[in-house]
C-alpha cells in the first residue's frame, strides 16, 4: 500500500486517488516485463541471408560445370563439380559444422581435377605436335626420293621436252614436264613456260580458222551471228584490220536495227496476249461489241496466233453475234491492233492462214 502525498493517509490498490482527500496519486513506472532486444540480431540474418544467397549461386554455377564437363568427357572435372555443386546448395542436408569441410574438400577435388584435365589436353597437343612434325619429315623423305629420281631422267626429260616443242607437239612436252614440275628445275620451268604459250597461240589458230568457216556459212543478212564470229576473230587477232572492220560494221548494223525495233515497238504498243481459258482476244471482243447491232450475243469462238505487219499487230478470230435482223450468224475476220486498240477490221480472205 501506498500513503497519499496530501494527507498521508494510506491507499489500498490500484490507489488512483485518495479516498479521505480525493487527491489524484502518481503511480510508480511498471517494469517492462520483455527482454531487451538483441543489437545484432538484424546483422546475422542480414549476413545469413547473403551466405545462402552465395551458396544458391556458386551451387548453379558448379552444377552447370558439371553438365559441360560431362558433355565433353571430362569424368574427373564432372563428378567433382558436381560434388562441389551439392557441398554448396542450402537445400542439401549437411549438418553446419562439416559444410566448410565439404566445400573446402570439394575445391580442392576441383582444382585436381581440372589440373587432371589441362595435363590430359597438353599430352593431346603434344601428341599432335608429333604427328605434324612426323608427317612433315615423311614428306620431306618423299621429296628427297622424288629429287633423287628426277635427278637419273632429268636429261632424258629435258631432252623429250626440247625434242617435243620443235616438233610442235606441245600437248607432249606439258605431259612430260608435268610429273616433275614440283623439283623446282630451272630449265624444266623454262621449258614448261615455253610450252604453255606456244600451246595457247596453236588454240588462237585453230579456233580462229574455225570462227572463219563458220562465218563463210553464216548469211550476209543474219547481223547477230556474224557480229558474235567477228567480234570473237578481233579479239584472237586484233591487227587484223578486215576482222576489226567487219566488227564494226556489223556492230553499226546490229544496232541500228536494235534502235528501230525499240521505235517500232513503242508506235506498235504492247504485244497483244491471248486468253489464258479459250486463246482469244479481250481487245478484239471489246471493239466487237461496240460495233455490233446486239453486243451481249457477242461470243469469241478462236483466234489466231499474233503476226506483225506495216500497220501493227494482226490476228484472226472467228465470233458469233447477231445481225440487225436478229439472227445468229458465224464470221471471220482480220483484225489490225496498235497501241492496245483495234485500228482496222479486214476480210476474212485478206490474208491466209
């Protein structure tokens, strides 16, 4: 019990007020009953977090070595990244003291493996480096032998050579040359040279005597052909004026005749062309039904191929329609087409199929 500060009687509990005075008491502080928080509470599970956050990457990491060293046959770097990948995943039961152990082991195993590993690639290379060095030194063997047998015949060779390329027989000299040009011989060299031009100059011949038989066959009237003939004799013997010339002229003549068709075919306008589902002419069905007395009985029953004449593009077409007297009557006709239009209907008999 507690005694008012007024009168100093006593109060019984909870004692708020005095019950003689009526004067409001102050209570005393009431001891906290929860223990003090821990100041490093938030810096361990801060740190915990961080180590499992680790753990989690290194784990992946680890694991994903594991797969590409099996992919490639590396056992030995295999299981042990992979061992390390389960020392280091928080969710692997290991109790807390031996998991430093584990990783600690786990790294070891892994740095031995992959020495392992860089110690079986360096023995490939050298392996490797061997085979190279040991074909290189077989070929060298082959090469020596090959001089050594090229060093018996090489007068006989050089002599067959010479002996071929006066003859003219070219064709010979390259044959025999060519199984011994690898030795580097100077002279077999010069000889092979030799024999290439004058082979090269022998085919100019020929093929130009056979451009000048074809061009003897070709008529003065076909220009394409005969500019192709002479402009290939130009090119093979180019101070031949007359292949020079004739060249030109045909040249002159091709287009010449290049110019005026592009003339024509723009006074001609486009090629009329048949229909794809029965071969005949819209151009020539549509000037039909402008003149005709009854333009839906109008039906197209076939056309001629496309000709040219002076006046234009001509085709024939046979067609049905009716007469002013209501009639269904068949004709043929002839039809003249510029620039897309019909410009003259003519007779059936105007020209012959």
């Amino acid at each position: 019990m507690t005694n008012c500060g007024r009168c100093g009687n006593e109060i019984p509990p909870p004692g708020k007020f005095c019950q003689t005075c009526g004067a409001a008491q102050e209570l005393p502080p009431v001891a906290s009953t929860q223990p003090p928080a821990d100041p490093v509470s938030l810096g361990a599970k801060v740190a915990r977090t961080v180590l499992v956050a680790a753990g989690w990457i290194f784990s992946y990491v680890a694991a994903l070595l594991a797969l590409i060293s099996l992919f490639q046959g590396q056992m030995w770097l295999a299981g042990t990244a992979a061992l390390l990948a389960i020392s280091l995943s928080p969710k692997v039961p290991v109790p807390a003291p031996f998991r430093p152990k584990a990783i600690v082991a786990g790294l070891v195993l892994l740095s031995i493996a992959t020495g392992v590993e860089g110690w079986k690639a360096r023995q490939a290379n050298r392996a490797g480096e061997a085979a190279i060095e040991s074909a290189a030194a077989e070929d060298e063997a082959q090469a020596r032998a090959f001089r050594a047998e090229f060093a018996v015949v090489r007068d006989s060779v050089i002599n067959v050579m010479r002996e071929a390329i006066a003859s003219g027989d070219n064709v010979l000299a390259l044959r025999t040359g060519a199984q011994y040009r690898e030795t580097g011989d100077v002279d077999l060299e010069h000889l092979m040279n030799e024999a290439l031009s004058l082979k090269a100059v022998a085919d100019q011949r020929a093929r130009e005597a056979e451009l000048v038989a074809e061009a003897r066959g070709i008529p003065a009237s076909a220009h394409e052909a005969n500019l192709r003939v002479y402009q290939e004799l130009a090119e093979i013997a180019p101070e031949n004026a007359r292949y020079v010339e004739r060249a030109e002229y045909y040249g002159g003549l091709v287009l010449a005749k290049r110019a005026a068709d592009r003339e024509r075919a723009e006074w001609l306008g486009p090629r009329p062309e048949p229909s794809a589902w029965d071969g005949t002419y819209r151009v020539v069905r549509d000037y039909l039904r402008n003149i005709a007395n009854d333009p839906g009985s109008i039906e197209m029953d076939a056309c001629t191929q496309v000709y040219t004449t002076d006046d234009g593009w001509l085709v024939g077409c046979d067609y049905r329609g009716k007469n002013a007297f209501g009639a269904l009557i068949r004709q043929s006709n002839w039809f003249t087409i510029r620039q897309g239009g019909v410009v003259k209907m003519e007779a059936a008999t105007a020209y012959r199929r």
